[in-house]
C-alpha cells in the first residue's frame, strides 16, 4: 500500500486533466458570455433597424391594420426577411414576440393621457421590444452591472445559469475524456 502511494506521489500524468478541470468552466464562461455579448448586440441591432423602417412605414401608409400592429408586422418582416415572391419570413419571430409601447413625456414627466396641456413641451416615444433570446436574464444582468447596479435579482439569475452551464459543461466534458481513454 505505502508503495502505492509512493508511486502515485511521483506519477503527474493526470495532473494536466485536473488543471484543465478548474481553468475549464471559466474558459467556458467566458467564450459563452462574449458569443452571448455579441449575439444579443447583433439581435439589438437587427431590431432596431426594424423598428425604425416599421416607424418609415406607418409614416408612409397605415391599411387595415392599428399602428401597433403595422409596427409589430414590419419589425417581424424586416427581422426574418423576406422570401423570394416579396413575403414576409414567418420564422424565427412572428407578431407574438414583439410589443410595441407607447410612451408621451409632457415637460419631461411620463404621462397616460392621450395629450400634453397647453403651453407643455411634449415628446412621444415608441418602444418596440422583440422577446427572442432565451437567455434574456444573462444579458439584463450585464446590463445591471454596466450600469453598476450591483443589487438587481437579475444578476443571480444570470450567476445561476452561468454556473450550471459551467456544470453541464465540465460533466459532458469528464465523459468525453473518460470515454476517450477507456
């Protein structure tokens, strides 16, 4: 038995997997948080760039439709594409993912009432949100720590999804090893 341990005391095969094992998952945590990073500003971007040629469209021509709806139709169309006979896309996103907000600031206070008093400045605000990245938490989280809020709950939501990526991650990672070496 001592000799055992003695030979297993001299013997650092494995010590290269039990390294790889800790800097592993933070490898992981990083390339999934700059792929996240990326993916949510390019999915941002794409939106925005929706909703303002949806906001160019009702400014041209308002149908059948509300403005919301028009809105909510034109960032879909403008997010998914268009097939080759001038249709709209109906995939990845439809009109049930996106909401379309209107907001009026009369002297730079929100308000609910459908007009500002007289003699008050007014400014209207559309907001056009796509619910479309399942990891929605993960990026809100970012954003509460760019803004320094270090308190919001969003945070330990992302921290939870972070480390359980890590687990699975590191677990298919010790099967794949294991199963290469046997």
């Amino acid at each position: 038995m001592i000799r055992l341990l003695k030979s297993l005391r001299r013997d650092n095969s494995g010590a290269v997997l039990i390294e790889f094992a800790f800097v592993a998952p933070v490898l992981a945590l990083i390339s999934v948080g700059a792929i996240d990073m990326s993916n949510a500003f390019g999915k941002k971007l794409m939106l925005e760039q929706a909703a303002q040629r949806s906001i160019e469209k009702v400014m041209q021509t308002t149908g059948e439709l509300t403005v919301e709806q028009t809105i909510a139709a034109e960032a879909v169309c403008q997010y998914n594409g268009t097939l080759p006979n001038g249709n709209c896309k109906t995939a990845p996103i439809t009109t049930a993912n996106v909401t379309v907000t209107h907001r009026l600031e009369c002297n730079g206070a929100v308000t609910t009432d459908p007009d500002c008093a007289t003699g008050q400045t007014e400014s209207r605000w559309i907001q056009v949100v796509g619910r479309f990245n399942p990891l929605t938490y993960i990026v809100d989280a970012e954003r509460a720590l760019f803004s320094g809020s270090w308190t919001d709950p969003a945070i330990g939501w992302a921290v939870l999804a972070a480390v359980l990526t890590c687990v699975v991650g590191l677990w298919v990672g010790v099967r794949q090893v294991a199963k290469s070496t046997s």
